[in-house]
C-alpha cells in the first residue's frame, strides 16, 4: 500500500505548509484493519512504482494518469485495500495539482469504499481531507474534522494526531488565533521525527510572524527548511525558504530575503512548480534591485526566461518529461 502523509504537509504559504508527504510503499490508514490480501499484482505494482517516481520528480499530471491506472488495476482485482490506497494517492496528486473539488470527490469515493467494506473512516483519509479543506481557504470545517480525528482513541495514531495539531497550528494562524497558534505549537510537544521537528519550526516562525518578531522568525523558517532538506522533503522545504524570504523583507534585510527568495525559487523550478518559482524569483529580483545584488538578479532572470520557454512550448503548463510505467 502507499502512504502519502506527509507529502501534503507544507501547506502554509498557498494555503497548508503542510504539503503532502514523501510517497512510500508502505500502506493508507486503514491498513491497520485491513486482513491477508491477495498475492501481488505485477501490473499494478508497476503504475504504483511509476507514479511514485513521477510524483518524486515533481512530475504531478503524470502521477495522476499513473495512479488513477493503479486504481483501475485495484478494481479490476477487487482489492480494497489497494483501491484506498490508489484513491489516497490520487486525491494527493489532484491537491498537490490545485485541483481541489475532485480532490475531495476522491477522497469520498474513498469513504464510500469503506462503507462497502464495513469499515469506519480511516483518520489519515479524515486528514487528508481537512487538509485539502484547509488550501481551499475552507478554515472552519477543515478544524472540525481536526476535532473528529483528535476524538479518535486509535493508539496507532499517535504521529497523525501530531501532524493534526500542526495544521491545526496553521488554521489558527490564518484565522488570527494566536491562543490557538500557541497551543499547537504546545500539543506539539518535542517530537524526535524530522517531519514534526520542522513543522514546529514552521508554526513557531508563524508565531513569530504574527508578533512581528522577524528575525526570531527568520531564524524558524531556516530551521524548518534545514530540517525538511534532510527529511528529503524538497516541496515544502522550498516553501519553508519562501517563508523566511518574507520574514527577512519584513525586517528590511533585502539581500538576506532575495537569497532565500532565489533559493526556493529554483528549486520550485527545478521540481515543475512552476507558479510558484515564477512568484518567488521575480520577488528574488526585485529584492536583489533593492539590495544592489546584480548576481542574484542575473540568477532570478535566468530561471525565469527558462520557465517562459518551457510553458511557451507547453501551453498546459506541464513543461513534463515522460517517465514510462516500465
């Protein structure tokens, strides 16, 4: 099965700097209900190995044909456990896409799926839709479904209760509730695992930003990206040295943040976020004009001529190398 936790977490700066999880073979959360399944499919081992690696790459359209081929192949094999795993995948890679109302129709197909099998609603499906809830600006039921798996008495949940209370930390954030911040950042606790250490980070530079304290926040937002660069979380790592990009134009340390600025830019690029690199190398330039840095200048221009040839060549915007299911 494939789990995709923490791939969406890094939500924050478009709506969740919580962004969705490295993709692992491993299993959705409902694998701990789920009995001895049938033997392995070749087939279908081989569109989730495909998908794995376009989503890898940032390659998102071609995860989404390689996983909605891995669901058909669940369904033609009738295998539940397979069938929620594919749909959990695809709801990520329609997310991670901005493609939000299918997203959730896909998550409730999954609840659907559930109900067929006689089992209740997995709380990594409940956050995955809170989540999506939460990009789409949609704060106030994206908390109640954080209320729904925070009830929940699984003990195997332990690290999702830890990143509910992280986007939890998030919508308070953008709902201006610092009390609610603050507590977060408290449930939080001082967890040992990479991915919950930077999301710390990032919702005490939230913090930090709401009180206007810019270097304090600064000094957050690097730590979370050092962090989520050695989780090998490259997508919300850059959205982490975006963060600290603002934080260091609030405190008027213009070369400071036109560095950080660059440095998610092209890594955005580099992964197909193309609008986002876009947004943060012009915003490295005009930093860098601010700061009299023509290097950085030169750099941002560079990256972003790239991007205006290859979405030129690509109406879609896809600019996408293909990765075959071989």
């Amino acid at each position: 099965m494939i789990r995709s936790l923490r791939s969406f977490y890094g939500v924050g700066f478009i709506g969740l700097l919580m962004t969705i999880a490295v993709l692992t073979i491993s299993g959705c959360g409902s694998s701990a209900q789920r009995q001895e399944g049938p033997p392995a499919d070749a087939d279908l081992a081989r569109f989730n190995g495909a998908a794995r690696q376009a989503f890898d790459a940032g390659l998102l359209r071609q995860a989404e044909k390689f996983y909605r081929m891995a669901l058909d192949q669940a369904y033609v094999r009738d295998d539940t456990g397979a069938i929620l795993d594919a749909r959990y995948n695809l709801a990520v890679c329609l997310m991670n896409l901005q493609s939000y109302e299918e997203a959730l129709a896909v998550v409730q197909y999954g609840y659907a799926e559930m109900r067929l099998a006689g089992r209740g609603r997995s709380v990594d499906y409940l956050l995955l839709e809170a989540t999506i809830l939460h990009r789409r600006g949609v704060l106030d039921e994206a908390r109640q479904i954080t209320d729904q798996i925070l009830s929940a008495s699984i003990p195997e949940s332990a690290v999702i209760h830890r990143q509910t209370h992280f986007l939890r930390g998030l919508i308070a954030a953008e709902q201006d509730d610092l009390d609610g911040l603050r507590a977060a950042i408290i449930a939080l606790g001082q967890p040992e695992e990479l991915q919950l250490r930077a999301d710390r980070q990032e919702l005490l530079g939230r913090l930090a930003m709401a009180e206007q304290n810019w270097d304090a926040a600064g000094s957050a937002f690097d730590s979370a990206a050092d962090l989520r660069r050695e989780a090998l979380d490259y997508r919300e790592m850059v959205r982490a040295l975006a963060w600290g990009g603002k934080a260091n134009e609030k405190a008027e340390h213009h070369r400071e943040a036109g560095i950080r600025y660059l440095r998610a830019g092209r890594s955005a690029f580099l992964q197909n976020q193309f609008d986002d690199a876009r947004k943060w190398l012009n915003q490295a330039a005009q930093l860098a004009e601010t700061a009299g840095d023509d290097q950085i200048i030169q750099e941002a221009l560079s990256y972003l001529q790239e991007i205006e040839a290859l979405t030129a060549a690509a109406p879609e915007g896809s600019g996408e190398k293909k990765i075959s299911e071989e």
